[in-house]
C-alpha cells in the first residue's frame, strides 16, 4: 500500500523497496491469520519470518501496548495507548531481533493486548533512512487461561459438566456430555458465568442456539414481540429485518448469563475442540471480536487512498 502511495504521490517507483513479512512464529507456531492466545508465562518465543527484496540483513522492533478500542481513524491516541514495558527481558518499552521472548507472567488473565513488530533494514549496512523502509505486522492476542483445581470457575465447569448437562441441558448452549472442559469452560466465559476466562483450548468457538434452548426462546421473544412491545431497548441494527443471529450477537454481548457467541451465517450451528463430537468450521476468533476498530479503519483508509490515487493515474 505504501508504495503504491508513493507512486501516485511522486509518480515514480520507490527506489528503495521495504522489507515483507512473511508469517509470525509463537512458540514455533506459524499464525494463521496474525492473532494469538497465550497464557501466563515467563518466556513465549516470537519469530517474525521476512525476507529483504535486495538481500540485506534485517533487524525487528517488537513493541505491545493494551487493546485500546477508538473510533478515532488510526486507532486511539499514543498517549493513551502506552507502550509496556514489563514484558522484555531488557525491561525496555521495546525488544530487538528477528526472535525474541515475551514473558506474559505479569499479564492479566482474560485482558487483551496488541503487539507490533516493525522490520527494518539493519542499520549497520542500511544508506539513508532505514525507518522509511520498513513492513509491519500487527497481532492482537489474549491472555488465556484453563482452569485449575481450586479456582472458582474449575468447580462451574465441573458442576455444568456432571451435573448441570444431565439436569439442565436447556441451560448450556453448545456442548453436551461429551464435550471437553475447554468447551465448558468458554460456553461459561462467553455467557459471564462461574468467573471463568477464556481456555486456552478452545480458541475457535461459538454456537447458535436451537429451539428448546434458553438462549432460543429469548432471541425469538425479542424477534417476534420484543421489537414491537420495547422497541427503544433494542439498538437501530436490529430493527431492520435483522437475522437470528445478529440477535443472539446482541445478547452475547449486552445480556449476562443467557447467550454464547453465535456462529456467522450460513456456517455450521457449532464450532469447538477436534476431540468432542462438535462440528468445526474455521471462525472469528475470541481475540478478533475484540480487535479495535480504529486498526480496521487505518487500513481500509490507506488502501482507500491508493486505489483513488490509481483511478487518476
């Protein structure tokens, strides 16, 4: 986008092409789609993969403050958008180096965080203005956390799972007997129950409610007579023919203790762990639902500009 920016500004070619980041490693993963849970941990390695159009040697700059959503083009303001500085083994506000360690330890279980890796030309064989020719990649990730014997939320799942399931399924939208305790675990996360933050084992989860469920006879109430009955309860979005879905969305969101995060239209009613007896289709993870707007519309701004710069060429 960049330089296609600086064509259309200069009308010339850039002479000095930046870097390209290829793939982010964590833990010696390759992210799939640039976000990523981790849990409390002393050292999580990070890996950015990326080659120089000319050959040369490059350094990266890591650098991760808190998930701070603005509708602000840009995203929030740097002064309230601090860089943390307890994550590094320098203890500096940034690391260097193609891999480096984070220690997410001091993290906030369920709390989530943007990080930026900036790759550069190394300065040592760099002529000119190496900032002016870097890539960079930016990777909101949660703080995940799997419950433990003797924390609140471990007993809620345990309960929900040999009990709860048996006596009150309606009750427990998306799993049954047969599902993990990760499963339980975000079922009772996302519907703000039993103290319980986001599992590190089921990154990719939602469900849409069926009939006979609690969450169902909710949403349908609020479709077929709600509207018309309290219409100023209920946001504009959902007063234009708005789907099922796009109710139960509300209701995961606004209401406690009645809905799960539904699958998007057209997929499959439930997504979860490879080990129960769900059904998986690839969705927007726990972290992407929380990813900031203003991030969003940076870029949507700045390939806006280019394609507009383009049709006047």
């Amino acid at each position: 986008v960049m330089a296609a920016l600086h064509k259309c500004w200069s009308g010339e070619a850039r002479v000095d092409l930046p870097p390209s980041v290829h793939s982010v490693q964590v833990d010696g993963e390759v992210l799939a789609d640039y976000s990523f849970t981790v849990p409390q941990s002393q050292a999580v390695t990070l890996q950015v993969n990326a080659s120089h159009p000319a050959g040369k040697d490059m350094v990266a700059i890591w650098a991760v403050t808190k998930e701070v959503v603005s509708d602000a083009i840009g995203g929030a303001h740097e002064d309230t958008n601090q860089l943390l500085d307890t994550i590094w083994q320098e203890q500096a506000h940034t690391a260097t180096g193609l891999e480096v360690s984070l220690n997410t330890s001091q993290l906030a279980n369920g709390n989530i965080y943007r990080m930026y890796v900036f790759v550069r030309q190394d300065p040592a064989t760099c002529e000119g203005n190496c900032d002016a020719q870097e890539a960079v990649a930016s990777l909101p990730f949660y703080i995940c956390h799997t419950a433990e014997l003797g924390e609140v939320c471990y007993s809620q799942v345990m309960y929900a799972k040999t009990v709860g399931i048996v006596y009150h399924p309606q009750t427990y939208p998306g799993v049954t007997a047969n599902s993990t305790f990760e499963e339980f675990q975000i079922m009772l996360h996302q519907k703000k129950e039993g103290e319980c933050p986001a599992p590190c084992g089921a990154r990719e989860w939602c469900y849409t409610s069926q009939p006979g469920e609690e969450c169902y006879g909710n949403v349908m109430w609020a479709m077929e007579h709600g509207l018309e009955h309290t219409p100023e309860i209920y946001p504009w979005y959902l007063h234009n023919n708005a789907t099922f879905e796009t109710f139960q969305k509300w209701f995961y969101e606004k209401q406690t203790g009645i809905c799960t995060n539904p699958c998007p239209p057209g997929s499959s009613t439930r997504t979860g762990s490879e080990d129960s007896e769900s059904t998986y289709t690839a969705t927007t993870t726990e972290v992407e639902l929380h990813a900031s707007s203003g991030h969003r519309a940076s870029s949507a701004a700045a390939l806006l500009s280019a394609f507009t710069c383009f049709l006047f060429l």
